[in-house]
C-alpha cells in the first residue's frame, strides 16, 4: 500500500512516540477498569497490621492490601478525569470557534472574559468550590475540571480557527446560504482536528494530575473508597519505612501522564507534517 492510500491513523501509530504513549495510555486505563476484578482482598478489607511488608507490596495505615487498594483506586479518578476533559474541550472549543468566527467586539469581549478566568490557578478555583460544600459529587469535579480547562482550550481554538475562517470554502458555503452553526461544524470544525486532539492529550494528563491533587487533599467523592490521590496522603508519614504505600500510586499516576503526553507531543508532530493529509 503506497504512502498515498496509507490511512492518517496507520501512518501516525507509525511514528513511535505516539504509539509507545498510546501503549502506555491504554495499559494503566485497562489496569484502572479490570483492577477491582483481580484485586486480592476487597479495598477496605484489612489484612494485618498497618505499615507492614506483607503481601505485595504491604499494608498501608489501617493495615490494609496497598495492591489491592491500588486495584481499586483508579477507576473513579480516571473517569472523573477523562469526563473533565471532555467537558472542557468541548466548552473550550465552542468559546474560541464563537469567537474567532463572530469577530469585531463579540471576539473582543468574548476573549477578554476569557483572560480572566485564565488568571485564577486551576487547583484554586476548584478548592474554592469544593470548600463550600459537605461532600462533594463526581458531577461536581467534572464540572469544575471542565471549566478550568475550558479558557485554556478557548485561546487555542481562537487561535486556530481565526486561521481557517477566512479561506475560500468558508466563504464559498456562507455564499450559499449556509447557516453559521452549520459553517462551524461542517468547515471549520473539521480543519481543527489535529491540534485539538494534541490539546486533549495535554488536557488530560493535567485532568489527572487535578483530580488526583484533590484527592490527595481530601475532596474525593467517597472517602471509605480508595483513590490513588488519597491514598498518598493517608500513608505519606511512612513513607521511610513503608515506601509502596506512597510510590505505588505516585508511579502509575506518573506513567499515565507520561503516555499522555507522549501521545499529545506525538499528535502534534504528525499535524505539523501533514500526516492527516490524503
């Protein structure tokens, strides 16, 4: 099969960046969803005494399996962050194409709100929130990690689709009569693929780094339950003597973020090649 007639998706896994990042990507979201499966002993199920070298890889403060707990604690993390980002690339995305194909003063006001939700830290915003409620909801942390991505998201879709509203096709179908919503999603929308998709790659490695930062501060949607964030601040004044408690959960967080990045980078160098070109 010629170069020519090659599918995008099979020349970019060529490239091994994006394909060892994938790899990586899918292997610690496949031991997030199947973990609860193969877990040993159930996620609060104490096992022996707290801070022991039993089992795998010991027991953590209340004497619990750390490899079970570990089984446990990414499913609910990496959906809330994987549901965030979509949320905040889809709202980010609207922003910025609104913006961008608008024009004049709605792109001036549009933009310069938007500067101003930049200004406030990510963690911030969501700490603000989440301090003024009981316990919070999944719902809750999607929404917040959304909109903290969304401003971010919003500057690189303006930047991008100002590129391509003004090319002769969009032209051509608002000549014909095309209604501007359907402009955005037929023409311009599909311009963007390539670097919207390397920005959701990036996205979600900060998503995970959020929701697990939460956690680690205490705002997980269930406390009883494991969560990887969590669980490295329960265990964190051990970590002399129990190290696993610590690192287990800070090592696979750490290799989801480097497979997304990896994936992001990989995206990006395939777009500036022009490998989604046909």
């Amino acid at each position: 099969m010629s170069a020519t007639t090659t599918s995008p998706v099979v020349r970019a896994l060529k490239q091994k960046r994006l394909a060892f990042g994938l790899g990586v990507t899918v292997l610690v979201v496949l031991f997030a969803l199947l973990g609860p499966l193969l877990a040993p002993h159930g996620q609060n199920e104490v096992v022996g005494a707290p801070f022991t070298k039993d089992g795998l890889l010991g027991t953590d403060y209340l004497g619990q399996d750390v490899w079970s707990r570990l089984l446990y604690g990414g499913k609910a993390v990496l959906l809330i962050a994987v549901l965030g980002t979509l949320f905040g690339m889809v709202f980010g995305v609207l922003i910025g194409v609104v913006a961008a194909y608008s024009g004049g003063w709605w792109d001036e006001v549009i933009m310069r709100l938007n500067d101003v939700l930049l200004a406030f830290p990510q963690i911030l915003l969501a700490l603000v929130v989440l301090t003024a409620v009981d316990q919070p909801r999944a719902w809750m942390i999607v929404v917040l990690v959304g909109v903290s991505h969304a401003p971010r998201v919003a500057r690189l879709a303006r930047g991008v689709a100002l590129g391509i509203v003004s090319r002769d096709f969009v032209y051509a179908a608002e000549a014909l009569g095309e209604k501007r919503s359907r402009v955005i999603v037929a023409e311009v929308l599909p311009n963007m693929n390539a670097p919207l998709l390397a920005e959701a790659g990036l996205r979600l490695t900060y998503s995970i780094g959020l929701v697990a930062g939460l956690g680690f501060l205490g705002f997980s949607t269930d406390p009883n339950a494991a969560n990887w964030g969590q669980m490295i601040n329960e265990n964190r004044l051990a970590l002399s003597t129990q190290p696993w408690a610590v690192l287990a959960p800070v090592l696979i967080i750490g290799l989801f973020t480097i497979g997304t990045n990896l994936m992001a980078d990989g995206i990006a160098q395939f777009s500036q090649r022009g490998g989604g070109d046909s």
